[in-house]
C-alpha cells in the first residue's frame, strides 16, 4: 500500500517553496524536484541539481484547477473550455503565456507557459490544499529515466533537495505534453510527448469541451 500524505506532508512542501527551498515529492505520473517557479535563485539550483540545460523551461504545478484558473486570468472562452477538459489530469499543456507569469520557469520562452495539474489519487489528495504552485521537473538528472519510485531518484538529488516526501511507487509514465498556443485563435493543438494520456483521449476530451 503507498504511504498516504498528509495535511502535515503539504504544509512541509508548500512552506519549503515558499522559503526558497527544492523539493522531491509525488505526483500523479512520476517523482517530481520542484521550487518557486517566481524565483530565479531558487530555479538555478534546481537546474543545477540536474544538470538541466539552463535555457530549458520547466512546467509550473498547481494542484487545483481553479487557482490556476484565477492565475491565468482572462482565457479565451474556447481555451478556459480545453483547460476545464484536460485538467486534472496526466498532462503538461503549453500556453500562450499572455501574462507573462513565472518568468523563472519559462526561461527563454517568456511567452509560453507549461501548465500542469495532477490528478492525484487518495494516497496523494492531501496535497490539493497546497495554494501556491511550483516549478517543477521529473526528479532525476537530466535525460535519465524517470523516477516511480524513491529509490529511482538519483541519491545525489535526494541528498542535496530540502525536502523530501515519499508516496510510494507511482504510475511511472511521465506527462503527455500538448501544445494548445493557436487552441483559442485556430483551435490547432499537437502531441509533442505521447505519455500517460493517449492521443485518442486528448482528441476526445477536446471535441467533448465543445
């Protein structure tokens, strides 16, 4: 049976962000290493943690859908409808980040933003009380193969992160990324990594959300 997190277990990963500090922690695919995502200290050590290519962005992490909503702001009715579809879920949507959020994650790229929100099974749940979203990446150093488990996690980023929280052995099969920046003006998307959702459920979940 995985570890259940809890209350205690959030308030630890979201304070840990909030000081400037990296953490390992579970998610609804594979092992995550997150940060700040509006702190450029914080992301530079990140990187360096798994020798990351600097200019590469990372996905920021809510783990609701309706702060991530507010955050956004104003969508396109269209893209608000394809986010509400996709999301919870098991995927890493690139957005036409016209808010220019969380520069620190975007990198080069400060007008596309990744957006993840997990769909975290019951063993996991606690960590939706989280309010503030975080930077992150799979836990492992960069190119290797992703983490389901802790002892898949690289003993050297285990050793030098802040924090490090346990959920057991997880799916283990790492986001689909879906490229939504022309959804809302020509309703075009692309599978740029087939992962833990098929290409056939992206098209379905979208022709659902009208």
């Amino acid at each position: 049976m995985s570890p259940m997190l809890d209350a205690d277990d959030a308030a630890r990963l979201q304070d840990c962000v909030a000081g400037g500090g990296v953490a390992v922690f579970p998610t609804d695919t594979v092992y995550g290493v997150c940060c700040d995502p509006d702190s450029e200290p914080a992301a530079r050590r990140l990187y360096d943690l798994k020798g990351r290519p600097p200019s590469r962005a990372c996905a920021v992490m809510f783990f609701a859908l309706e702060p991530a909503l507010q955050t956004l702001g104003e969508l396109p009715d269209s893209e608000r409808r394809a986010l509400t579809a996709l999301l919870p879920g098991p995927v890493t949507l690139l957005l036409a980040n016209r808010g220019l959020h969380f520069t620190a994650a975007c990198r080069t790229d400060p007008l596309t933003l990744g957006l993840r929100v997990p769909r975290l099974p019951g063993s996991l749940h606690a960590l939706s009380a989280i309010t503030r979203p975080v930077m992150q990446s799979s836990a492992n150093r960069s190119g290797e193969p992703d983490a389901r488990s802790l002892d898949e996690v690289p003993s050297s980023l285990l050793d030098s992160v802040d924090l490090v929280l346990d959920g057991g052995e997880l799916p283990g099969r790492a986001s689909t990324v879906i490229d939504l920046r022309d959804y809302a003006l020509q309703r075009r998307w692309h599978v740029l990594r087939e992962g833990a959702l098929a290409s056939d459920d992206v098209r379905e979940l979208l022709a659902s959300s009208g």
